[in-house]
C-alpha cells in the first residue's frame, strides 16, 4: 500500500488515507432536510424565527451558505464547516424542525476534493 505523497511534473498527489483526518480541525458537513409538502407555504409562519436563528451560526462562520433546491424545494441543503455535533445540535434546534416544516434530515460529511471554502 502506497502511503507516501507523491509528486510528479510539479503536481502533488496525496494517499487517500491522509485526507481523512481524525484530528480535532473544523471538518465540512452537509445538513439535509427533507421538507413538508408545499414548503412555500407553510414555512411563513416560522421563517422569521428560522433566519434568525441561523444568524449566530452565519456571523461565527460555522454556516457557510443554505437554501431549497428550486424549483420544487422539497429539499433544503445547508453547508457547515465545525463538528457534528454541532450541525446535529443546530438541527434539533432550528425552528423549521420544532414545527415540522423539516419532516427528517440527514448530517453527511463532506471531503473536499477541489476547490474550497
């Protein structure tokens, strides 16, 4: 098994093994959320309360960018970069998911492979 870096024509190529790191550093999580039917709609009542309390999570850096997928918005994404538990700990909290604007959702690590954030 090849664990060194290797370089070749000034390019730099690293084991996959060394991009999964299982230090303490900020990692990138995707959060999910599969929502309620005729999301348009019934996320006016609270979505006040939501973007409010995703602007701690905005002004600390932790929450890098969010939104539906349109046209449909049956799904929304939100892109973290901190700890698990921390997404997870936003997921419980946030007001789309208290009042069942979110009916599940699902926290993905995500490994960069080009570009960054």
């Amino acid at each position: 098994m090849l664990s060194r870096t290797i370089t070749r024509q000034n390019k730099v190529f690293v084991p996959v093994s060394k991009l999964f790191s299982s230090s303490t550093e900020a990692k990138t999580f995707v959060l999910e959320y599969t929502y309620v039917d005729n999301m348009a709609e019934k996320r006016v009542p609270v979505r006040p309360a939501h973007l409010e309390f995703t602007k701690s999570y905005v002004d600390n850096k932790s929450l890098i960018a969010g939104g539906a997928l349109v046209p449909a918005m049956e799904t929304g994404l939100l892109l973290f970069r901190g700890s698990k538990d921390m997404v997870e700990t936003f997921a419980k909290n946030d007001p789309y998911v208290v009042n069942r604007v979110v009916t599940k959702y699902k926290i993905s690590e995500w490994a960069i492979a080009v570009g960054g954030i």
